[in-house]
C-alpha cells in the first residue's frame, strides 16, 4: 500500500467491466448467439428500473450499441486476424447530489459565476461560463468564473464523479433564473406594473414598447452606476434530485484490432465511443472527454501493470511504466453522441467523460477472442500474455493424424522394375 492515491477516472469501473463483459460473450458463445444479439435481449431498457429505489435508466443503451455496431461495419467484411467488439457498462453517477452556486449580475453587463466546482482539465469552466450566457442572454466573453476560492465562493460536495456540468451546471442555471426574477420584481415596481405582464427577452424583459436590459433594470433600480445583485441556487436531493444515482453514466465503446499471431502484439485498427450524455454543451469537449477516456482504457487494456520484486516496485517512473502513446491510437477514431436530453442537467445534460473508459479491456479481449480464438482473463494484453496464450492453444490442438502415401499401380510396376533391375545373381556353381 504504498503507490500515490489521487482522483482517477472511472475509479474502479474498468475493472468490473472487464469480467462482466468478457462473460457477456462466453455466455452468447456457449449458447451459439451473436454477442450483440445477446446484449440487446438482456439490455434495460430507458426507463426501466435496474434496482428497488434508484433511479430508472435514463438512457438508450441498446441504441447506443447499434451505433457503435453499425460504426463498426461499415469497415466493410473483416480481414483475417482482424476481430471486432462491441461492449457497455453502466455506473452510478454524481454522487450526493449538494451543490450550491451563485452568480453575480453587474450594471455594466458583465456577470461572475461563483463555483465551488475545480477545474482540472475537464472544461467545467468554459461548460459553466456557456451556461451563465445562455441564461443571462450576454456574450461568453462577459462572464467571468471565479471557481474553488473557499473565500467567496459557497459549498460543492466534490469535483469528480462526472458531477459538474449536471449538477454545478444546473445550480448555475438555477442561480441566474433566480437573478432574472429579482430583476422582474425590480422593473415591476419601476414600471408599476405586474412582472406576470412582462415578456421575457434575450438579455431583457419587454412590455409594450418598453425594453430594458438587465443592466438598465440594476442601474435604474439603485438610481446609481455600479450596482449588483447575486442569485443563488441551492440543490439537495430533492425533487428531480430526490432518486439516485443523479444519473446513470453510459460506457459504449467499439473496437476492432489486428493481430500479429508471431509477436503477440494488438494493434488498435478502429475505436468507437458513444456519448450518451443528453445533451453536449460544448460537443467538441465531449467528444475530447470520451477520446481521452478511451485512451486511459487502451492503457489499462493493453500496457499498463505495476511490476514488483518482492515490496519493490520497479516501473515506478514514466521510463519504465507503458503509457498509450499517439503510435497506439487508432487508425480510424469515430466519436458519437446521443442527444436524447433525458438528463437532469441543464436542458437535459449529463455527465460524461467517464463511461468509455470502462469497457474498453473487455472489447479488446473480446476482439482478441473473434481474431484467435484465446480468451485471456487478465490485463493487460501484453504481446507477451498474448504469444503465450496463442502456443497454448496450438499446444492443445489435437495432433495431426500421421499421412501415409499410398502409391499408385503405375509407382508399383515401376518399384518393382526398380527392384528386380538391381538384383545381384548368384553366382553358378560348377559341378
């Protein structure tokens, strides 16, 4: 117990996957169904329940499959030494469901967006900050993010568990809602009017022949330059939050592989990923997350092991450990997304980023699987694993009858021509 701990994608997920799915195509195989086939059977369906009070599924998954599987075909007939994968998971997400967000409206039109939410990579910022615009009705360049300052900004129950965009996105949304009303109640008494009569605008509220902005309503209001008001969202498990996991996060991924039968080695020829993620706020970075998941996956797949002698590890740097590397990616990539905005996130949102790391070791082994014929029940699939467990199964294989040359009537006259032409006379004895 002495490797670093640190936040890991898809912490422990993978591993699950790899069993269940290797079995998943053991078990169509033993009853002589195609392996997809045999998932779209067993598949639930969106909105079926999995499990006595969680969440129904909120996703399409046999969908999700046939895109991947009909990605995956459009190779055209698989080349030899070539075997083709399809495989799922499905993981509780979002964990508890306590965040807190606010947002700052100025009367210069700028708005800050107070978030206790981490930025590591993952794009939340950028995904929060679009959020914000799309609420407030103002350019993305006037939205500043201010985020995991314990100072100023309120209380998030983590940064992980593909939680921001649903969650943080959704107090962000709710927040900036919440700013718009007070904004009503304040035009409504500038105007004298019920704010039930005002139409809400971009940026603004219109009745009659008035508009005003935001900005104008804060300034107007105050009866000075400067001014703010915040709005504030507070989410707990409650309502469309009450059911848990916040929502179910889908791994689908595809992939075939070619082998080289005399070195063992698996090369990575096309992957598919299919985001199910309701709704992309910003597709590009979706599309990046998965790409990135699937990545990590190919590690675990194919590379990755820490290598003791005794309590000594001895890969223990980035010399010696196998990481993916861009000569590993696939020839072809294809990133799909499934919009289906069945999420409690922000106009449908979940999460993502996660999901295709999962099964990818389980699509390689049962890749391999179609390719050769070996099943391996351990990762990595090492060139090594693998050339071992290719000479087992030629060592297994049942041994040749022995061929016996029968010859032909011509090939015995002639053997016997060939026989009688060197046979030695015995010499004649004089009596």
């Amino acid at each position: 117990n002495t490797v670093p701990a640190s936040s890991y994608r898809g912490l422990g997920a993978a591993q699950i996957t790899f069993p269940v799915e290797s079995q998943m195509d053991e078990l169509a195989h033993k009853i002589g169904c195609d392996p997809q086939e045999f998932r779209l059977r067993n598949l639930a369906h969106s909105g079926e329940s999995i499990h006595p009070g969680l969440r129904p599924i909120d996703a399409d998954v046999p969908g999700d499959i046939r895109i991947a599987a009909q990605t995956l075909r459009s190779n055209g007939p698989l080349a030899p030494k070539h075997g083709r994968s399809v495989c799922c998971s499905c993981s509780d997400a979002g964990a508890h469901p306590v965040t807190l967000a606010m947002v700052h409206v100025y009367s210069d039109g700028s708005v800050s967006v107070m978030s206790g939410s981490t930025e590591i990579g993952q794009g939340s910022h950028t995904v929060l900050a679009q959020i914000a615009a799309e609420e407030m009705g103002v350019p993305l360049e006037k939205v500043r993010l201010v985020g995991s300052d314990t100072a100023v900004t309120l209380f998030e129950r983590s940064t992980g568990a593909s939680r921001t965009t649903t969650l943080m996105g959704r107090a962000v949304m709710e927040a900036c809602r919440e700013a718009i009303a007070q904004c009503k109640s304040m035009a409504a008494e500038l105007l004298g009017v019920p704010a039930s009569r005002f139409t809400e605008e971009r940026g603004g509220i219109r009745h009659g022949k008035d508009w005003l902005t935001w900005p104008e309503i804060i300034e107007r209001y105050f009866q000075m330059e400067g001014c703010s008001i915040i709005g504030r969202a507070y989410l707990r498990r409650a309502g469309a939050l009450k059911s848990v996991p916040v929502f179910w996060e889908i791994g689908v991924v595809g992939a075939e592989i070619a082998l080289d039968e005399d070195t063992g080695q698996i090369s990575l020829d096309t992957l598919v990923t299919v985001g199910d993620v309701g709704l992309a706020i910003h597709p590009a970075m979706t599309e990046s997350q998965d790409l990135g998941a699937a990545t990590m996956g190919l590690g675990a797949g194919l590379f990755e092991e820490l290598i003791f002698d005794g309590q000594q590890l001895m890969n223990g740097t980035m010399l010696e450990y196998r990481v993916p590397r861009f000569s590993d990616l696939a020839r072809r990539v294809e990133l799909k997304l499934v919009q289906n905005r069945d999420g409690v996130g922000p106009y449908g949102a979940k999460g993502g980023g996660e999901g295709s790391l999962n099964p990818i070791g389980a699509c390689l082994a049962n890749a391999l699987y179609q390719a050769a014929g070996v099943r391996i029940r351990s990762l990595p699939l090492t060139p090594e694993r693998v050339w071992k467990a290719l000479q087992e199964k030629k060592a297994q294989a049942p041994a040749a009858p022995r061929k016996f040359s029968v010859a032909t009537p011509v090939a015995k006259k002639d053997r016997a021509l060939k026989t009688r032409s060197h046979k030695t006379r015995a010499p004649k004895t004089e009596v």
